[in-house]
C-alpha cells in the first residue's frame, strides 16, 4: 500500500490497471473536505410546529377563538381588547423597531377551523406606512418596475394591504422574537373579509410572526411615474381606511406619505396623462388632510392645506368651499366671501355654497326688527372643526 506522497500532497487519482506515475507527470488530485449539512426547517416542519402551538392554547375547537379573547396569558394592544399578543418565544434581545425603521417577518396565519391563509417566508415592510411588500424565499430584496418596463426588467413583488395586526403588533417585538397575534376581523380583514388570502366577511385570525431583521428605512429611491402613482393610491386609501374608524390622526400620516410617493424623485418625467394623475392625487391627499386636521381640532394647518391644494387647482370646489368656511370662522368676511362667490361660480347649484353666502350676507348687514324671517331660508351652521365633509366626497375611497 502506498504511502503519502512527499510534503503531504493530496491523493493521485488512478485509473483501473494503471501503475502511478511520479511525482509531477500529468496528474490529476482530488481535495477530501469534510461534510457539512445545514439544517434548513422545510415548510412542512414549520406548519406542524405552528399547528402544535394552536392545539397547546385548545385551538382549533368548538369555540374558535372566542375563548382567548378573555383567556390570561395575553397582552392587550388596543383599548378595545380586539387586538391581542402571546409571546410564544422572547428574542435574544434588542431594539424593538423605531418609526421609520424597516422590518422583516415571517408570518403564518390561521382561521378558527384551522385553515392556514397566510404563509409569508419573509415579508418586507415600515410599520406605520401602511404598504407592505410579499417577498418570494428566493429574493432578498425588493425590486419595482413600471407596468411599461421593458421585457427582462425585474418583476415587481404584489403591493397588497396587510391586516392593522402586524402594523400595530409588530413594532411590540424584539428581533428574534416569535408571538401569537389574535385579531378580531377590524384588525384583521375586515368587516367583507378578502379574496386573497380567502378570509370569509368578519373572520377574526390568529397570527404566528416571527421578527427576522429590522433596518434602518431605505432612502427614497426614484421610481416610474407609474409605481409613485400606485404607491400613492395605495397610501390614500389606507388613510381612507383609518379616518372612517376615526383614527384621524393614523389618516393624516397616510396622507403625508402619499404625498411623499407623489412628489417623491423619479426614474423619467412623466407624460401628459401621468402628470395630471399626479397632480390629481395631490390635490385630493390635501383635502383629506385638511379634513383630517379639522377631526383633530387644527383649523390652521386644515387651512394651509386647502390653500396648498389651491396653489396646484385654483378651481377645486371643495378647497375652495373649505377655505371659505375656515376664513368666515377667522371673522375674515370679506375674504370669505369672495372665495365662496368664486366657489359659486364654479358650481351654481351647490346648496352648501349658497348657504355659507347667505350667512355671511346676513352676519354682515345690520339686524332689522321688520324684516320677517322664513324659517326655510335660515342659514345652516357652520360646520365646526368636528364635523368636515369626510374624504369619502372625494370619490377616493
């Protein structure tokens, strides 16, 4: 049996029959490294280790998940009780995510028979922001495209909106972390449930979510004109969502960050009809925000945003209608009126207009003890800082 070759060279591969031959004549060597196995939990595994955690807290049974919505052992993210968190694995430690910041999770989602809805391996998102990017397992990054973007670009990953579960409960949890979040269906899809994932109306869900990374937030990066159009949609109506469940102030951030999609930088200027979209959506951000901001009691800042949707549509009727309204509280009639009459103008049939007219002609002429009154002629109200047309006006929602 041979033994080592000189200076501990590797091993000579020999053919059948074939004498070695010395040292540095045509050979060919074969390196002998040890063998490493990564354990990698398949799908499977990771669905039957969620599955035993559910039949742990008696899930799925005869009373679905009404029971742990009373049941110990469960932290209450909301006031209502209908958003609730189990630590089912604390993390090594850590920061919990700040706002700004980007996160990556894994999700797993159930329905009370214990059909499994959601199966993300990693998915991509800044609480708050109210967008969340599905990352398939073999992508670690985002990438966007126009829906012009030439053959070969790459594919952009599904924009959809996610329950408020993993907006609110998220930024709760360190990295490394596993919880249970049990969402009663507001938190989750809703009162008409979805169609992707298949949630029947009302359905209350429960979440396995496991924090795998948080980052700082990407800096805003130059898109199509297409994808900010897109993204700003989105943005709006996820505030849509937020004020008609009076979370005014969750609206108005919405708002803003539609904003920054829409005025944010861009790959190429965009074309005619492009630009008019844009110009479009900022202009009914701005209301919305405006209508916000009055919900919160701040008819300044609702003020500047009517005019900041004037400056981009000196002809829109309902900023128009809106800073008339806000400058007769201020007591500046005269400005008032001539917004209104313009307003007016604009859109002669609106009652609302003529009423705001009619009460500020009648606020500045003096009061006449002969003049009968008509009750059917009497000026409305003026809708107070609670009460602003709602954006739904808009047709946006």
């Amino acid at each position: 049996m041979p033994g080592p070759s000189p200076g501990g060279s590797p091993e000579r591969e020999t053919g059948a029959g074939e004498r070695p031959r010395g040292p540095g004549r045509d050979r060919r060597v074969r390196f002998r490294l040890p063998h490493t196995a990564i354990a990698v939990p398949s799908v499977r595994e990771e669905e039957q280790l969620f599955y035993r955690r559910l039949e742990a807290l008696a899930v799925p049974g005869p009373g679905g998940f009404g029971p742990l919505f009373a049941s110990d052992g469960w932290s209450d993210l909301t006031e209502d009780r209908l958003l609730r968190k189990r630590v089912m694995r604390a993390g090594p430690g850590g920061p919990r995510p700040m706002p700004g910041q980007e996160v990556s999770v894994k999700v797993l989602g159930a329905l009370e028979d214990g059909g499994l809805v959601e199966r993300d391996p990693r998915l991509i998102f800044v609480p708050g922001h109210g967008d969340v990017v599905q990352v398939s397992p073999n992508r670690c990054a985002v990438q966007c495209r126009a829906d012009s973007a030439p053959p070969g670009a790459p594919t952009r990953q599904p924009r959809r909106a996610r329950p408020q579960a993993l907006e609110l409960g998220v930024p709760t949890m360190q990295p490394g972390e596993v919880s249970f979040f049990l969402a009663a269906f507001p938190y989750a899809y809703g009162r008409p449930g979805s169609r992707e994932p298949d949630v029947p109306p009302e359905a209350p869900l429960l979440f396995e979510v496991t924090l795998l990374e948080v980052r700082d937030g990407p800096d805003p990066q130059p898109l199509p004109p297409a994808v900010r159009l897109r993204l700003g949609s989105q943005r709006r109506e996820r505030g849509n969502f937020h004020f008609a469940r009076a979370d005014f102030a969750a609206a108005l951030r919405s708002y803003r960050l539609s904003l920054r999609a829409l005025d944010g930088p861009t790959t190429a200027p965009p074309g005619p009809e492009e630009e008019e979209e844009l110009r479009e959506q900022r202009v009914k951000c701005l209301n919305n925000c405006a209508a916000a901001e009055l919900k919160l009691g701040r008819a300044e800042e609702a003020l500047a945003a009517c005019e900041a949707a004037l400056r981009i549509s000196p002809d829109n009727g309902r900023a128009l209608l809106r800073r008339g309204q806000l400058l007769a509280e201020q007591g500046r009639d005269a400005e008032a009126t001539l917004v209104l009459r313009r307003a007016l103008e604009l859109d002669p049939a609106n009652k609302v207009i003529h009423t705001e007219l009619s009460r500020l002609a009648k606020r500045q002429s003096p009061p006449s003890n002969t003049a009968p009154q008509n009750p059917r002629h009497d000026p409305m109200p003026l809708p107070g800082p609670a009460s602003p047309a709602p954006p739904a006006a808009e047709g946006t929602i």
